[in-house]
C-alpha cells in the first residue's frame, strides 16, 4: 500500500524528510552534506526559477555566468565577507589525481599538482563578480549593472537538512553596480519586495518583510532585507535576502566610476539571492500528514486525471479517451495535467500516490458519473469530494486551482497571524517559545549583547525589524533599557 | 569608432578572440582557464538550453540535479573513466579556511580541516549518477530512467581556448538507464539524431553524423556517436557526442535489476551532452571580419529598429514611437526585437555595433522613407540593403529571418561541401591539411596504431565513420593494407 509517513504531532522532522524522500523531491548522496533532486523536486524547481526569471528580467536584470572558483586572494579582499565564509568552503588545492602505485586500480592527488593559489569553491560569488565589475564599470554610462546569476554555491555546512541546509545548493545571486547610494537602496528595496511577491503569489506563504540586526546581517552588508515565513511548528525560515553593500566590495576591489562631473567615485552595489531552501519552506508550510500539498501555481502536476478502468475492456477505452481530452483541453489554458491510466494499479494505491506528491486537483472519470454528467472532483488542501458537471470542465478547474492557491494562502496566514504574540515579560517570552512556538514581538534595547544573551537563553534570534514598525516606547525585554520600537523574535531554521 | 576586428585572413584565432570578447559574448576572468559568460553570451545560451529542453522533454526526458562532488572513491570505480579524466580534475581536500597567524588579514588552508576522502569535482557525472541509480532500480518496472541534468562541470585544461575549451564550462549531460542492449543503443542513436536536428535547424551549421574510432571514444564508453561540423577555416568542431555506455557503469556500481523472466542482469546505459562549446562553434561557422552572425532562430535579438533621431523633437518622437510600435507588433509574432533611441551615438557607430552583434536584421525608421510608405531593412548575412513598403511589415521581417536562416545554413553547406575531398595517397592528404583545409575522406586500415601514426604525422584525426558510410573496396592512406570503407578525417578543435 502507501508509503508510510510520520505524523507531525509524533516527529515533525521524521515527518518533513518523509515527505521530502517518499514524495520524490530529493534523496541523500554519497557525497556528506549534498543531496541529489530528484525529477519531481527538480520540476518545481524549474517552475520556481522560472518565474523568477521573469520577474527579474521585467525589472531590467539579465543573466551572466562568473566561475565556479574564487582564487584565495580575491576571497580574502573583502574582509568581513571572507571572515564570514572561510569557516564552511570547499578548497581546490590540486588538479590532478595519479595512479596509486602501491594500490592498482585506485587513484591518489598527484603531489606534483598542487595549485600555486588555492581555489574556494564560491560560496557567493560578489569577490569574482566584483573583481570583474572593475574591467566593465570606467563611466557612470556604464551604471547600472543589473546582473543575475543562477549557480551552484557550496557552504560546508556540519549539521545539514535536505533542501533547508545542504553543502552545495542552486540559487540565484544578483549582483548589481549603481552611480548613488539612493539608487542601490531603492534597487535593494525592489528585490525584497519582488521575493515577497513571488513567496506571497506563488507559493501561498505570507512573509514579514523587515531588516535584520547588525548580528545576523550578511557578512559585507550595511543592511540585509529578509522576508521571513512561519513553518507550521511555529519556526520561522527566512525566505530570501536582499543586501545593501553600499561600497565595501567596490573599494575592496577598487571599483570606481567617473560620475557626471567628471570626478570619480566608488560604485555603490547591492547582493540578492534565494535558493533550493525556499522547497523546503513550501513543504514546510502547506504539507499535512497525508502528504506534500502544492501551490497550484507551483505544483509540477495541477491535477492528476485518473479513468475508470474496469474488465470492459471497451468501456474502459473510451474512459481512458476522455482523460486524455480533457488534459489536452487543459493543456490549452495552460494547466498542467497527468493522466494515469496504469492497470497495474487500484485506484485506492494511486489516490494515496497523489495525495502524498501533493497533487493540487484529482479528477476520476467513472461510466456511471459520465451517464450522469458529472465527475468526481477531490481537492488536496481541504480533502474534499464533491461532483461537478461536465460541461465547461476545464473553466470548473481553473476555478478549482484558484481557489485552492488563495485558500492555502489564507490558511498560512491565519495560522501565522494567530502566532504571532507581543510579549513584554521574559519568563513568559522563553515559556512561549517552548510551550506554543510562534513569532514574538517583543521590545529590544538595539545591541547586539542583548541580542547574544537572548538566543544563548531561549535559542531564538530576531528575525527582523519589521518595515514600517509601528514605534511605541517600551521596554527592553531582558534589560529592561528603553527601547522605541518592538522587533520580531522566533526560533528559526 | 566601432570596436577593431581582426580579419580572418590576417589571423584567425584572433579574429575568434575578437569576436567573443568585442562582441560581448565572454570575458577572461582571474581564474586561469575559467571565462565569465557575458549576457550577450548567457542570452545566446539560454535560448540554445531552452530549445534542447524542450527537445528532450519532448522525447520523455526529465530533469534532475546531482552533485558537484565526486568522492574518489566512485571516481575510480569506473577504471577507463577515471584514466581519462584523473590527469585533468580539480581536486578538493580541506573544507576550511583560516587567519594565517603570520599575515594579518590574509587566509591560509586550515591543515586541521582535511577531508577523509578528497572529492573531484565532476568533469562528468556517470559515477556519482550511476551510485545514485543503484538506489533507484531494483526492477524492470523501474526502467527506462531518462535523466537529463543541466550543470557546470570542470575539466583541467592546460591549454584553453574562450568557450571551445575551458576549465570550466556549462553543459547539459543525459544519463539513461535500460533493460536491454537494444533499448539503449535506440537511445544513443535518437539522441545523436536530435543533437543534429539542433544543430542543423536551430544553429544553421550541418554535421556529419558517425561513430568514433576507439582511440577517439568517451572513455569508458562501447562506443560514441558524434555530430561533426566543419568551421571556416576546415577544422573539424565536435559539436555532440552520444555514448552507449554498454552494462560498464551498471557492472562497476553493481546496479542491477529483475528482469520480466524473474532473473537479474545489469542494466544498459546511455550518456549523451552538449555545451558551452556550441557556442564556439555557432561564431565561427557564420561570422565574418565586420563581427558575429547570428541565426535568426537563436539570437538573443533577432532585430534592432533604429528610428532616425534629429534635431527636430517632434518629428523625432514620432520616429521614436513607430519603433516602439513595430517592436510590440513583432513581440506579438515571437519575433525579439531591439529598439535603439540612444541619442548620444551616431547612426554609423550603431551600424557597426550591431554588425559586430550580429543581430540578422536592421530596420531604420526614418521620416522621409516612412513618407513614402517604406523602410530601409538590412540583412546581417549578405549586407544587402533594400527598401520595404510599411504594409504588413511584421510579415515581411519574419519571412527575411526564416530566408537568412535557410541562407545561412546553405551557405555553411556549399562551404562544408566543397571542402571534402577523397584522397587516395597520402603525400596529397598531408599536403591538402596545409594548404586547403577541410574534411578528407579516406581509406584507413582500422588499427588504433595507424590512426596514431597519421596523427603524429598531419595533427589530423579520424573524426568519425560516417553513418550509413559507403562500402567499397580500397586501401589504407597510411599503410596500404586493404579497408572496406572510408573514413572522416579532419585536424579539430
């Protein structure tokens, strides 16, 4: 029968990697820490990219491909970004592997082909990029650059977790170049905005938009922009990032430009990127004990058709034609559907197949239903049944998915709204956290020693500063200092 | 003025350079061996992958997505695999940087943070995929598995070349797996089919099809299959290569399945790719001294309308607005047009840019030509400049890029058609090699030794055997021993 998968009240992690392994998104490699996606993970992949792509290419951005490698004395340039890094990267310090000759059949690194200057494998790609930006930026004629890259990057992570965590993973960065500071930070502001779009209409998660402590910043940043989503055990993940660099990188590679008065200046730059991780907040928000449940919009497969098939071996053609009409009926408005026709399995196995893949919309084509006019229709994210004419079917469906990709947006959203609580005592803030996991508002005094003590005490970390906060005067919720404004606090993966 | 080519008669490997680098294709990075792909380029690129994908969607292929790392271990496992990639692959063996504590500032590899097992980083994916598919399939039901993966991989090069040969480079690589000999060689064939009708219908270059000598075979491969196409200057370019891989990698990862009879036998295997590389192919079939020239099915603009500008605003406005209009007009027939209403340069430079770009077609829009009811359009292919009448303009565009395609194609035909020769004596062979390069088809008495020699000898290789090469009855070019066909050889890049 079914695979079988943990609950989320028994293992909410057994439960996350069941769904991540028996639904076909990835499985481990023989490599520590990598994962292989597997076709069906891959294909919400494609889609995800996809219209990320677009978005970004409608905000004037193209597409490059800088190396895989950063040479050691570029990774080093940029101070804070290398301290950052060094602790978890890949080092390439040969190139050639050579017999064994005390071991036939079995290769060792040829000590004669060691590399002048080690390699880093990119973790993030601004040290190469910038050190290209320096040969193509002479003018301001030459700002903005507005470059995107997909890619591989690599962090040695210890502790990994499919999708949400793993040493290599796929992303993209965006890199670009500006003549003022207002035009990066207006550029930086887009692009959280433009992930929020995409995770709010896309994916159906609602997100917190804000700014990040000096503590969790991205290392080189003046200011990281994150959008942070609540998972169902209360977690938060952030969802994607956009940094303002102002002009660290552009003086660690000396990037200058000479500005309409003719007078020279370093370029102002901005870094944005989210990644394979966003799969993992997707299943993390919407999946239930049954199974993965897509976003129509996502979903690799929007409905799954499956026809009757019985010993009438006439009957059953004809019901596996009208499957097939009606995917390409569908095919036609641009829905994505499967028709499975495979004898080799009942009906009940692949009702089950489906819900765990988390197919948004099945429709079983039966005789008697036919003879009636109607097919029976079930839903992923409410399990509901219910019979729909066949006339103008494909209409019925496209409404169907609508309905389905606005329902799990409210349902994540009422479900995080209701999780969010403003605390303003500590024994209740560190009760909360362990008894009924959630987001917590909570007043801050700004420094960054409060902020450590605070996650060494309860493990949660301020997520962000909410944009447009509203600013109230209260009290710091360790120190008791005063404080302007409450900050968003939660335990986050 | 326009950027300075150099002509192919005066030197022909800068000219290549001149291309890519002025053209804005690519760019040297600080990575020796390792190019950046400029948008230009990644524009090209994108559409060549987007048009492949479809292609192998559309023949049952799936996407999926393996690591970058290969431990040693699997590397080996494949003998003849790793013989021929051990001399030219990036190794990694630490995953951790430090401070070197005699250089403030500065990071040295942290000697406490080396690897058990050194990782490779893939030049190819066959031993970390294969260790994969040993998980995947246990029966014949599990088969076939039609695995395409689109990905950077590294290959030592000493000697590179922009796009023909780089540390680095971009590829796709299918990995299938089959239940029977017969099954997988079908696949190798379909596949080398498709690369042709790619290469030949999208990239306006015709190939020969054939099958490598062993000397020239994929190692660890039965044998290889390959599209070879010839350049202006009668190089051979490889430009694909399908592989039946045999039960090779099914044997040395042990995977095996239960066939229908309830027995077990090694599975079959195909791999197949194209690159990066493609594109070195594309500039240096069609391009001339004045720049690139793109076939109209791939380049990233298939038409730049420029409006005449003056110093009368009104009417230049106007000019403006009816380019703005004719490129939605053709955006609506699929046609990706340019508009350029840069005031700052000069009609002249933008001629000469936009020949360098190799953009197939030209369109000025200018008052007293719109008066009487007509453009001016330009051909990129021939330079020929005609006037259109502004009726069902969009029409008469889309019918100029399908003529340039075809033009293009039957140029680079005539070209590749008059260059082969047959040759019977081997002072005519090399003499041919030097002094009017092309394709030579002749006798060859089947033996890796005599292949060698003529390689030693002329720099030439046996390219392929043709498929459905014709029999006849001569003798070896090198050693007169007696042969039954002839056979393509060509020097290559």
């Amino acid at each position: 029968m079914a695979k079988e998968i943990t609950s989320r009240a028994e293992n909410y992690s057994e439960w996350y990697n069941d769904l991540v392994l028996k639904g076909g998104l990835a499985d481990y490699s023989a490599v520590r820490g990598c994962m292989v996606i597997k076709p069906y993970g891959y294909a919400l992949w494609e889609n995800m990219r996809d219209i990320l792509d677009k978005m970004f290419k409608e905000t004037g951005h193209v597409n490059a491909y800088f190396p895989l490698f950063v040479p050691k004395s570029l990774f080093e340039a940029e101070e804070k970004n290398a301290e950052g890094f060094a602790k978890e990267c890949a080092v390439v310090t040969h190139y050639r592997l050579k017999t064994d000759p005390d071991n036939k059949g079995k290769l060792i690194v040829d000590p004669e082909a060691k590399l002048e200057e080690e390699l880093v494998v990119r973790p993030t790609s601004e040290a190469i990029i910038w050190n290209t930006y320096k040969k193509w930026i002479q003018s301001y004629r030459d700002l903005p650059l507005l470059i995107n890259q997909w890619a591989n990057v690599v962090r040695w992570e210890m502790r990994t977790r499919l999708f949400l965590r793993t040493a290599e993973f796929l992303w993209q960065e965006g890199h670009t170049a500006h003549a003022t500071r207002q035009e990066a930070m207006e550029e930086t502001i887009r692009m959280i905005n433009l992930y929020a779009d995409f995770v709010e209409n896309y994916m159906a998660l609602p997100v917190i938009k804000g700014v990040k402590s000096e503590s969790e910043r991205f290392a080189g940043a003046e200011d990281t922009y994150t959008i942070e989503a609540m998972m169902q055990d209360g977690k938060a993940l952030q969802s994607g990032t956009s940094h303002f660099l102002g002009q660290n990188f552009a003086k660690a590679f000396d990037v200058k430009f000479v500005n309409k008065e003719n007078t020279e200046e370093f370029v102002w730059a901005t870094s944005w990127g989210v990644s394979t991780r966003l799969i993992g907040a997707l299943i993390m928000a919407h999946s239930d004990d049954d199974g993965l449940v897509m976003p129509p919009k996502l979903a690799p497969h929007q409905v799954v058709i499956i026809p009757f098939l019985s010993k009438n071996l006439e009957e059953t053609e004809v019901m596996i034609d009208k499957a097939n009409d009606l995917k390409k009926e569908l095919a036609k408005m641009g829905i994505r559907a499967l028709v499975d026709s495979d004898e080799t399995k009942r009906p009940g196995f692949k009702f089950a197949e489906y819900e765990l893949k988390g197919i948004p919309l099945r429709v079983v084509i039966g005789p008697r239903d036919l003879a009636n006019g109607v097919v029976e229709i079930a839903r992923r994210d409410t399990k509901e049944k219910a019979f729909f004419p066949t006339d103008n079917l494909p209409g019925t469906i496209q409404g169907l998915l609508e309905d389905i990709q606005q329902n799990m947006f409210n349902r994540a959203k009422s479900f995080r709204d209701s999780n969010i609580t403003k605390v303003d005592d500590f024994e209740v803030f560190q009760k909360l956290l362990d008894e009924k996991p959630g987001f917590i508002l909570a007043h801050w005094d700004g420094t960054a020693e409060t902020e450590d003590k605070i996650k060494e005490l309860t493990k949660a970390t301020i997520r962000c500063i909410p944009l447009d906060n509203p600013q109230e005067d209260g009290k710091c919720i360790l120190t008791g200092k005063s404080s302007k404004q409450r900050v968003l606090f939660a335990r986050a993966y």
